[in-house]
C-alpha cells in the first residue's frame, strides 16, 4: 500500500505532460503550418498579409480609396464634360470599334475580378506606382477632352467638319484618351490583381486598343491625307517612344 500511494500520484501527473504533447504534434500543426504557408507564399509575391507586424487597417483601405478616386477622376470628363450629343453628319466604323471596346472591358473585368487574398494589401511599391499613373490617367482624360472639344467621339468616325486636332496632349500621343485608359488598366492591376494575370488583361486591353487605334487611323488618313502621314510619322499612337 506505502508503494501504490507513492505510484498513484505520479501516474496523474505524468498524464498531463502526455496529454499536451499528444495535442501539440497532432493539432498544432494544423492550426498552424497552413497559415504560415499562406503568408510565406503571399510575402514571396511581396505582398503584406495581416501576420506581418506593419500591417494595418489604414494599408488595406488605402487601395480602394485610391481606386476608387482614379476611376472618378478619370471618368468625370469623359461623362459630363465632353459632348455627347451632337446633331452633325458623320461617318461611323460601329463593328470594329464595338469589337475593340469590348476587349478592352474584359481586361478591365479580369483586373477587377482576380484580386489579391483576402486580407492581402499590394504593399507600399505598388501603391506608390498606382498613384503615378492615377495622376497621368487623370491628366490626360481632362486634357484630352478639353482639346478635343466638338471632334469627341466614343465610336471611330467623322464629322463632317471634323478637324485633326494636333495640340495639348495630342501633341505627344495620337490618342491621348487610350493612354490615359491604359494608365487606368495599370493602377488597377497594381492595387487588386495577382501578378499572374496581369498578362492575360494586358494582352486583351492591347489588342482592343490597336483595332480601334488603326480604325480611327485609317478614317484619318482618308480625311486629312497630306496632314495625318506626317503626324503618324513624328507622333506615337497611346504610348510614348512606341510607334
């Protein structure tokens, strides 16, 4: 009896220490090892997840603010400030620019569709990259449809007293409102889609944008064919240095 009262308590205490290294191999590293790997894989795309000491709520809100303001700015113009309306005979390419259009919105679709985890902020770089091209978004949309004035027009087409506008921002680009589109495209993808997919839009958004800019170039170049030659020659189509 001396012997089993001795024995017995050490039986219950070293039960425990049992019991809780059971738990540990067994569960602890379902708790744990499939988290770590998340963050693991979301900072090796060097993105910040809440784990990470800096996170914060203001680096999550941040990004759709910013987006949020981007597109504001860049649509503003385009909607209310440029003429929409206009009872002046003109000639219309409805099938390619329809077919432009419509690719360069699946681009802008799949940036706003695929997006980062839950939970994931595109970092400081990304931000700081978005917020330049937000600004030359903005900047070339107002600009654009400034010098544009009565020529503004969603579909390719003439007016009959269309003019080839040559000054402001068409003094850089040729078409100034398809760069301030793909500015737009690119604060987008900086802010919510993976890296992945950013080949996949920008492909579609490229191919959009060149049927409608050789459309609008061809209509040009019947219209004004001792003027436009040598603007085409001297002046990129939407992006800068990139005949």
């Amino acid at each position: 009896m001396p012997i089993q009262s001795r024995l017995s308590p050490r039986k219950s205490s070293d039960s425990r220490p049992l019991r809780e290294l059971w738990v540990a191999r067994t569960w602890l590293p379902k708790l744990y090892v499939a988290p770590l790997a998340e963050v693991k894989r979301s900072r090796a795309e060097g993105y910040q997840t809440k784990s990470d000491p800096t996170y914060n709520v203001f680096m999550q809100l941040v990004p759709w603010v910013e987006l949020m303001l981007c597109w504001f700015a860049w649509l503003y113009p385009l909607l209310f400030r440029a003429p929409h309306f206009q009872n002046r005979p003109s000639v219309t390419k409805f099938a390619p620019s329809t077919v432009g259009l419509l690719l360069e919105s699946l681009a802008i679709f799949i940036a706003f569709v695929f997006r980062l985890p839950p939970g994931t902020s595109p970092g400081a770089a990304r931000m700081i990259f978005s917020f330049i091209f937000a600004v030359l978004a903005a900047i070339l949309s107002w600009s654009s449809v400034s010098h544009l004035g009565r020529q503004f027009r969603i579909q390719a087409g003439l007016y009959e007293d269309h003019q080839l506008i040559r000054t402001g921002p068409y003094g850089v680009v040729r078409h100034p409102i398809y760069a301030s589109l793909l500015c737009t495209l690119l604060c987008t993808l900086l802010l919510l889609t993976p890296w992945q997919w950013w080949p996949v839009s920008l492909t579609l958004f490229v191919v959009g944008t060149e049927i409608r800019v050789r459309t609008e170039d061809r209509l040009l170049a019947s219209r004004f064919p001792g003027e436009f030659p040598d603007y085409r020659r001297h002046v990129p189509a939407y992006v800068p240095f990139v005949r």
